[in-house]
C-alpha cells in the first residue's frame, strides 16, 4: 500500500512528538488495562461460579432445623418447585491432629450411603471416597487441607458431643457450598482454623445423635419456581419440628462473599477507568492542540493547494487515533497480565474448581471502542481548530494575544519581581485555558493517587478498629448448644482466664411493614470491655434499653428509621416474638446487625441462654488453655483473636494490597505523564524565547529558570486542587465499595496525602530535568529563524 504525502507526515509527526505521544498511549492504557483486568475478570468469576453451582448443583436454599425423622423428606419432595433436595445431618466439633497446638473447628457434614449428593455436589480432588461400613474414614475441604498440609493417609481427632474418634482422612474434596468456608459466627474465612469434613451418612448422624433423622434440608428449585412461595412452604412443614427457616443464597455467607466480589469488580470498571481516560482525553487535546497551532501555516499551506478540509481534518483525526491504538494494545496486554495475577489470587481465596482469566473478544473490543471515543474526544477541539482556519488567515502570522485588565493589573502588581517570574506570570495570565487545563491535568493525577493510597489505608483501619477498638477479647468460644450464663463461672476457672463475657446473638427474623430479613441481634452488657458497639465515627455506642440499635445497612433494607417499629421472632428455642421500636441507626465497620441490651433481649424473647463466651486471657497461659479447650465436649468452636486478625490482614493483602499497587503505579505513570506534557508543551511555546534570552546573554541556569518556574507555579496550583478532589474521590469510592457486610470510611490521613504530593512533585520535577535538556541543545540559529 503506497502512503500519501499526508500518511508519511503523520508518522514524522508521530515520531517527532514521541515523547509525549508514548506519554498520551501510558496513559489510556492505565485506564484501559483497568478496564479489561476488571471486565474480564468479572466474566470469568461469573462465568466459573455460574458453571460450579450449575455443575455441582448449589442449593438454592437451605432450612436448618432440630431434629426429623428421615420420613418427612417424602412430604417435602412434594412441595410444588423443588426440584431435588438432600436431608443432611450437620454439627460442629473440635478437632486436632498431630502437631497443632490450638483447637481447631470443623463442620462436619452427612454424605449419602450409596450415592453422590443431589444437592451441593462434591469436586473429588484427590484420593477417594469414604467407605460406607463403619471405618471412620472422612473428606476434608481443599482450604483445610492445604493451610495444615493435611494428605490423605493423615489422621484427625474430633470430639463432637463429648465423644471422641480418630478419623482417618481419605480425600481431599471442595463443594459449591464452601467456595467460602467459615466457621459459624464469624465473617472471614480462617482456612488454618476452620474446616468442613464430610462423613458417611451411618458414622455422622450416628456420632450427631441424628439416627433415622436429619437437622439440615437443602433444596434446589425447578427453573419456574417461586423462590419466595417455596420458602414459605418448606418453613411452613418444618416450623413444628424446630424449622428455623430456610435462608436463599443471599444469605448464605458464601455466596454472599461471593456476589460482593463480583459487585465490586463491577464497580472497579465503571469507576476508575473514566479517570484515566479523562486524563487521557485532556493530554491528547493538549498536543494536538499545540500540533495544530505549531503547524499553522502547514494548515494553510495544504488547503491552499487543494486539500479539502475533510481531509486535513482526517490527518489530525489519524494521529489521535493512532495514539489510541497504541493505547489500547499496551492496556489490554497490561490487563491481561493483571487479570491472570487476579485470578490467581481469587483461586486462593474462593474455592472453585477452574478459574482462569478469560476476557471474550466483547472485552477487547469494548477496550478498543473506549480508546477510540477517547481519542475522538480529545481530538474534536484541535480538529475542528485546523477546518476553520481559512489559507489566507493561516499563512499569515497569529495575532497578539490579548492583554486584558485583569492581566494588566497583574503586570503592575509584578514589576516589582526580576524579568524571569514577570515572563512566568505574563504567560500563565495571557494562556488561562491552557494553563487551567494543565492544573486540572495535575490534579487530577495527584487525585488519584490519594484515592489508591485510601484503599490499604481504610483497610488497615478496619482492622485495628475492629480488633482494638470493637473487639477487644483474646478468645472467642462458641458453644455447641445454647447454655444458660451460671456456665460464664466454669469458663472463668479455665487456665489464664483473666475476664469472661458472655455473647449472646440469637438468630431472629426481623419484620417490618415493608420487609422480613433474617439476621442475629446482639444482645450487649451495659458494661461490656470486650466486645463494644463501634460506629464508623469510632465512637463507642451504649447498648440502648429503650430499644434496638440498627446498622444502617440492615435499617435500609427493612426501609425503617428512628422511631419505627420491628417485630423480631426467635427461630429457635421458645420461639418467642416481640415487637421493639428502633431506637437508634448507626454506620458500622463489619457487618449488618442488630444490637440490643441484653437484658432487655432476655426479657423480650423470654430465654435467657447464652452461645459463647468472650476471653481475655495471660498469654503466658495460653497453651494451657488451648490444651484444655480440646478436651471440653461443650465446646465447638474456638477462634484466637490474633489469628484471626491475621487471617483478615492476609485476606486485605491479597486483595486491597494488590489492587492499591496497581492504582499507585498507573497514577504514577499519569502523573508524569501530565508533569512531562505540560513541560513538554511548555517548552515548545517558548523555543523562540528561550533562545532570545539565551542571545541577549542570560545563562544557561536562568533561561531554564523560566521554563521551570512556570511549569513549577501550576504544579503548586494543582496541589489544593488534586489534595480536595482526592479528598472527595475517595470518599465516594469507599461508599461505592461499600457492602452489606463491610463498610470503608473515609480516612483524613496527612502522610498519605503528603506521599501523594510528594510523588506528584518527584513525577514533575523527572519531567522537568527531561525537558531542560532541551533547553540545552537549543539550536539558537534554527528557532530564531522562524517565521513571524
């Protein structure tokens, strides 16, 4: 294909311009790689869960109950919509094996004798399955095995309800139910403390106390199913055999983890990625703004021999679209690298069987069309600049520009400084555009960098306000039946017991005029040290006796406010109702809960039990108190508090961590990629008096000065404007980001700001040193000859 005398300008344009046009391509690919990582990313976890539970037949609800004969699963297979269902025997025990020093907690979970589940199938992965005569032979999860490098062959010692075995572990399995495994009461999963054994079906009812019944029901629906009619009729039919409800997917914590996931991928693609094409957007009209004013009387030329405005027209156009070409292959190469680390991460964390980045062609090519509308955006000013401009007025020279009375005044406030900063001031005063749009430029690159700094930080912040605000027990026990508080004394005598609280959080169902949710209320002591109510504000909120405190996100959902009425129904023990006003609606860190005294709770679900107990402990004794956990048949589950915070800050790091780098790098390739085209434009506008100044005698070091001081006056200006617009991105991202089960507050935190401004200024002043070599190598004879 032979090119024109256009095409071969553009690419000496291309080439000329480099720089800055490898600058403008960094950028869009930033914003471009963010978009395919995030995108495909989002297809490929949806696409893998959707084939796991599609494959594996995830229960589209499940009821937990007390206790039924076996006999009833023939009632409920009649219930119009179910199409399979699986009667289960479930419970938890405490477990160790040889070499773990702390109590461990598992779930352990029925398998039918002579079959694979209907319902929540299982994923063999390595060994085989357990025989069916009596031989004390169990799967565990994937996440359990790997974090204590259990193998088949291993053996475990469980005690469940006081009675003790030695299971020998024979496979190694994962299931659609436990793609997040965690431990009950608890909203993170701790894969080292906390695990899921699936057993015969004769040795787990036979150690649960379940023979000839079942206490849990999962159900999957036929494709017309009600969802809401089903689960009302399945509560219905076990309400008289201790039913406490069956919950849907959305309120199975795994797959709640799970769709909030994909959530935030979601919102990752629509969010961050228009803040780098914007920026993107603003370098490309600078230079090709600066291309088409330098090239003026080339406009000129061309149209007076002919060429159509169209077709000059076209050759700018080409030029922007050539940098979003390069763009678009640097960012999907760059998002492609990202979403293969991310998957990686994500099989880690959610337990899917096959889970590989895979962006579809409707990715690329959605990349592809954002760069270009970016590339058009940016380009439409400067192009419609070279088609207006008529030959005669473009070969002829461009007018002064003007000089108004604000500019004059700011002239007489500036004799009293030496040439260089009067030159500086003149400039910035006579250009307010071009200089405007530099400010918003840096701004908005040291805007983004605060909000990537934002993410560890809120993090980081949750965290310690979680585990040393909020939370301040050394150990959390969970007891395997509900106790009456007289047992708080016995825990009291354990080995390094220095203060015990009880907690208490029955399972209720909350209804209000609009709305039913299940959830748990918590019942809080007035004088409680160890778990304390803790607003987003990080201030420590009294139980209130006059009636309930409600996260906010549970307050949305039920549609109530201060004032309004909630009946809330125990789904299990007495089964005791009472209706409360809401009393107070607070923001917290973790969680959608309810919080009530708990002595008023007592009283109004007439039952007075307890489920765990709250430790603080000497830590001197904490062997021995781990050692004597795992004798205590009551017991069923056992949660340290600083393996947990682990656990949380290991999660955050894998997932917040990774995503914070990749802001923090891309925001700093935009910076100096904005810090070097507003030097490089600069420099550019003033070649013909840098080089007068450098003829009439001034060295090298002042001439520069100007070049500098300019550049180094709008990237002060930018400071104010990037540090607030930081200020407010990051607070409306954290609420964008925010979930039912965490909340991301704003922090104000004057090192993280003081970093971004910092690598803002390291950004420009790289920029700077680049460019004052071409001050230079200036080639005085050259730029002097230009034409007037």
């Amino acid at each position: 294909m032979k090119l024109t005398p256009l095409d071969r300008k553009s690419s000496r344009d291309l080439w000329r311009l480099k720089l800055q046009a490898l600058a403008v391509a960094l950028v869009l690919g930033c914003g471009i790689a963010i978009f395919v990582m995030a995108t495909g990313m989002y297809d490929s976890l949806e696409r893998a869960r959707d084939a796991y539970y599609t494959r594996y037949r995830m229960a589209d609800l499940e009821a937990a109950l007390v206790r039924a004969p076996l006999a009833v699963g023939a009632d409920l297979a009649t219930i119009p919509g179910i199409a399979a269902l699986e009667l289960r025997s479930t419970g938890l025990g405490i477990a160790s094996f040889a070499g773990s020093l702390e109590p461990l907690s598992v779930r352990i979970v029925s398998l039918p004798h002579d079959r694979a589940p209907r319902v929540d199938g299982l994923v063999l992965l390595r060994g085989r399955w357990p025989a069916t005569d009596g031989r004390d032979e169990a799967l565990i999860n994937e996440a359990f095995a790997e974090a204590n490098d259990l193998i088949p062959g291993k053996t475990l010692t469980v005690i469940v309800k006081g009675r003790r075995r030695t299971l020998r572990i024979v496979g190694i399995a994962s299931s659609p139910e436990f793609v997040f495994a965690i431990a009950p009461g608890e909203l993170l999963p701790e894969p080292e403390r906390f695990g899921v054994l699936w057993l015969p079906n004769a040795d787990a009812s036979s150690w649960l106390d379940l023979d000839g019944a079942f206490n849990d029901v999962v159900v999957t629906l036929a494709p017309s199913a009600n969802t809401d009619h089903v689960r009302t009729m399945l509560d219905r039919r076990l309400e008289r055999l201790g039913g406490r409800g069956a919950i849907g997917r959305d309120r199975m914590l795994s797959a709640r983890y799970l769709n909030d996931e994909l959530g935030q991928l979601r919102t990752l693609a629509r969010i961050l990625p228009p803040v780098f094409l914007s920026v993107a957007v603003f370098l490309l009209n600078v230079t090709l703004t600066r291309l088409v004013v330098t090239e003026r009387a080339n406009i000129g030329l061309l149209k007076a021999f002919g060429y159509a405005d169209r077709t000059v027209g076209w050759h700018y156009a080409q030029f922007a679209l050539a940098l979003c070409t390069l763009g678009a292959i640097l960012g999907s190469v760059l998002g492609r690298f990202a979403g293969d680390y991310v998957a990686s991460v994500y099989r880690a964390v959610y337990r899917l069987p096959v889970l590989e980045y895979a962006a579809g062609p409707e990715v690329y090519g959605g990349a592809l069309a954002v760069s270009i509308v970016a590339a058009l955006l940016g380009a439409s000013s400067a192009v419609r600049n070279a088609v207006r401009v008529a030959p005669a007025i473009a070969l002829a020279p461009p007018a002064p520009t003007t000089f108004g009375r604000l500019a004059a005044s700011i002239e007489r406030f500036g004799r009293a400084l030496d040439p260089r900063a009067r030159m500086v001031i003149r400039r910035i005063v006579r250009y307010p555009r071009r200089a405007t749009t530099s400010v918003i430029g840096l701004g908005l690159a040291l805007a983004l960098l605060v909000m990537s700094g934002h993410f560890s930080a809120a993090a980081k912040d949750l965290i310690e306000t979680n585990f040393g605000v909020a939370q301040r027990m050394d150990v959390t026990l969970t007891f395997a039946a509900r106790q009456h508080p007289r047992v708080l004394h016995e825990v009291a005598r354990l080995p390094g017991v220095l203060t015990v609280e009880p907690r208490t959080s029955p399972e209720v169902v909350l209804e209000s005029t609009r709305h039913t949710r299940r959830d748990v209320v918590f019942g809080i002591e007035p004088d409680a040290q160890l778990d304390r109510i803790i607003d987003i504000d990080r201030h420590v909120v009294a139980p209130r006796t006059d009636g309930l405190i409600l996260a906010s996100g549970l307050a949305a959902k039920l549609e109530v406010d201060v004032g309004d009425r909630v009946r809330l129904r125990a789904t299990d023990g007495r089964r005791s109702s009472a209706e409360l006003p809401v009393a107070q609606v607070i923001r917290s860190f973790v969680g959608a809960a309810a919080y009530f005294d708990r002595e008023r709770l007592v009283d109004a679900l007439r039952e007075n039990r307890i489920d765990g107990a709250l430790l603080r402990i000497d830590p001197m004794h904490r062997r021995d108190l781990a050692l004597r956990l795992k004798e205590i048949p009551a017991i069923a589950g056992v949660a340290f508090a600083d393996r947990t915070e682990r656990s949380l800050r290991k999660l955050f790091e894998q997932g917040a961590g990774f995503f914070s780098s990749v802001f923090l790098t891309f925001s700093m390739v935009m910076a100096g990629g904005v810090a070097y085209s507003a030097a490089r434009v600069t420099f550019a506008e003033q070649q013909r008096d840098l080089a007068t100044l450098r003829v009439l005698g001034f060295a090298r070091s002042h001439v520069s000065g100007v070049l500098l001081g300019e550049v180094g006056a709008l990237l002060f200006a930018a400071l104010p404007v990037g540090l607030c617009l930081g200020a407010l991105l990051s607070q409306w991202m954290m609420s964008r980001f925010e979930t039912e089960l965490f909340s991301f507050p704003y922090l104000f935190d004057s090192g993280a700001y003081g970093r971004a401004a910092t690598v803002v200024i390291a950004a420009a002043a790289v920029a700077l040193v680049w460019v004052r070599r071409d001050v230079d190598r200036l080639n005085l004879v050259a730029v002097l000859k230009s034409r007037e």
